[in-house]
C-alpha cells in the first residue's frame, strides 16, 4: 500500500510523517525505514526507526532510487513499513510527475508487504486521478 501526504512546502508535511511513523512504530511487529535527504531528523524519531540519509548514497534518478528501495528490502525480511520524507527530492521526480514511480511502489509493496508513505510537495489538484485516492493527509 502506498499511502501520500501532500501540500506545498512548508505546510507540515514532515511534522505528519513524523508524528505517524513515530505512533506507528507501537504497533507494527516488523521494522520500519525512514529515509530523508539529511538526518537532521535523527532525534526526533523514536530509536527504533532506522533513519537513511538517502544523500549519502549518490542516487541520480527515479530507476536509481527504485533500485535502492528493493536493495533495503531484500536486506530485511521483517521489514513492514518505510517513511519516505522529501519524496520528490530523493526520488529524483522534482519535475512533480510521479505516476509511474509510484506504481513501482505499489507492485513493490504487493510483492513484498512493505507499505510506503510518502511526503510530496504537490498540491491535491496537482495529483493525477489515479492517485488522489492515495491521499492520506493534504495540507
């Protein structure tokens, strides 16, 4: 399942996705990832979440990034969730077209059980109708 908080930046997206992963962390059994663009977050997320700084790791594009999400999941077998914040910055989608990645995501998390929430600096008018029905928050 692919979930997605949306408003233009500086709305609160990530004071959202930090407030769920670090609620949600009580109630999964598996592990849960949380990867951001600087780990400036670090300290505000419950020390059971491993934070990745996706910056770290030279990704420079959408296929690059797909490609280390299946790398994190083929590493943990109990993996049950993953926070993405500044989705379209470390995806490498600031064009703002993210359809297609986001399939990837959903057959990803079909085929493995991981679900995804993304944090993306769009507006709900912005949103093909295909994903609007993945809008969990919209600010």
């Amino acid at each position: 399942m692919v979930q997605l908080i949306i408003g233009k930046k500086g709305k609160g997206k990530t004071k959202h996705l930090l407030d769920k992963v670090n609620t949600e962390v009580q109630n999964v059994s598996g592990n849960i990832v949380y990867l951001d663009k600087s780990a400036k977050h670090m300290y505000e997320l419950n020390n059971k979440i491993r934070l990745i700084d996706v910056s770290d790791y030279m990704i420079t594009s959408s296929d690059e990034f797909v490609g280390f999400i299946c790398g994190i999941i083929s590493q943990d077998h109990d993996l049950q969730q993953m926070y993405f914040d500044s989705f379209l910055k470390i995806a490498c989608k600031e064009d703002g077209d993210i359809e297609s990645i986001i399939e990837k995501l959903e057959a990803i998390s079909t085929k493995f059980g991981v679900n995804f929430i993304l944090s993306v600096s769009l507006d709900e008018d912005e949103l093909s109708a295909s994903l609007k029905d993945k809008v969990i928050v919209s600010l």
